[in-house]
C-alpha cells in the first residue's frame, strides 16, 4: 500500500508540481488549498504525512500544523515557505506549532523526496516502538523487533 501525502498550498501551479513529484515516486496524493480544508481532510483521508504551505488562506500554516498535531496519532508534518526563511521561524515552527521539518521553497525534488522519506521512516519506527520505551531501552527493542 502506498503511502498518502496531503498536500496543502494554495497556488493551483505549485500543488500541480508537488504532485507530480510525489506521484511520480509513488506516493498516493490528497490535494487542499487552504488551511481549513488541510485539517479537514488530515481528519477524512488520514494521510501518512502533511506538506502544507507556511501561509495559507482560511488557517495559516503554521497553524494548520499546530491543529494537526493536537490530533489522537498525528501524522507527520513538514511546513514549506518561501516567506518565513529566518531560521528562528524554524525553530519556531517546530517548537511552537509542532512541525517536524520546514523546507524553504523551491525545495529541489530530490531534497523534498528526502526529508519525505525521512520522516515516513520515523513514523514506522515510532509506531513499532512502545511509547514507555526509551534511550538504550528503545534501542535494545529497535534490535528485538530487526531480529
């Protein structure tokens, strides 16, 4: 089963190029142009990962990521933008509003399907591991479950 990406931006072009890339590399897309849909469809479509845009109409971004992740089993999140490229908004986005990863746009398609794939790989892992587990004991149950 493939993995489902919700993509959240509100430019038609960039949402065309965005999944093109993702399908291209085998990725199942839902598409949303604006924060309320994003969180919306994050509810219907369960998506393995969101990629939304930091500036959105109806919910900014970075609050679109904060709702998601105050959700029972958020999926990932990775914020996009062109216009907050301080890296204190960064930091800001993941400490403040939960994001996992802020890309700056244009991200290159190979550095986008990257972190994609990094923070798909992350999830499996966080699922298969039991939440009390941690440190050397997630380790050590990392190397029972390879095994």
């Amino acid at each position: 089963m493939n993995k489902r990406i919700l993509v959240a931006d509100d430019d038609r072009m960039t949402r065309k190029m965005l999944w093109a890339i993702l399908n291209k590399a085998g990725y199942d897309i839902v598409l949303a142009e604006d924060g309320q849909a994003a969180v919306d469809l994050t509810v219907s479509e369960k998506p393995d990962l969101v990629l939304t845009d930091g500036l959105l109409p109806k919910l900014h971004g970075f609050l679109v990521c904060k709702t998601i992740k105050e959700m029972d089993c958020p999926p990932k999140v990775v914020i996009l933008t062109g216009v907050y490229t301080k890296p204190t908004y960064k930091w800001e986005a993941k400490k403040e509003y939960g994001a996992d990863d802020v890309l700056l746009k244009p991200a290159k398609p190979d550095e986008l399907l990257a972190c994609i794939a990094r923070h798909l790989a992350a999830a499996a892992s966080e699922m298969r591991m039991p939440a009390f587990m941690t440190g050397e004991e997630a380790l050590i149950g990392e190397v029972a479950l390879a095994s």
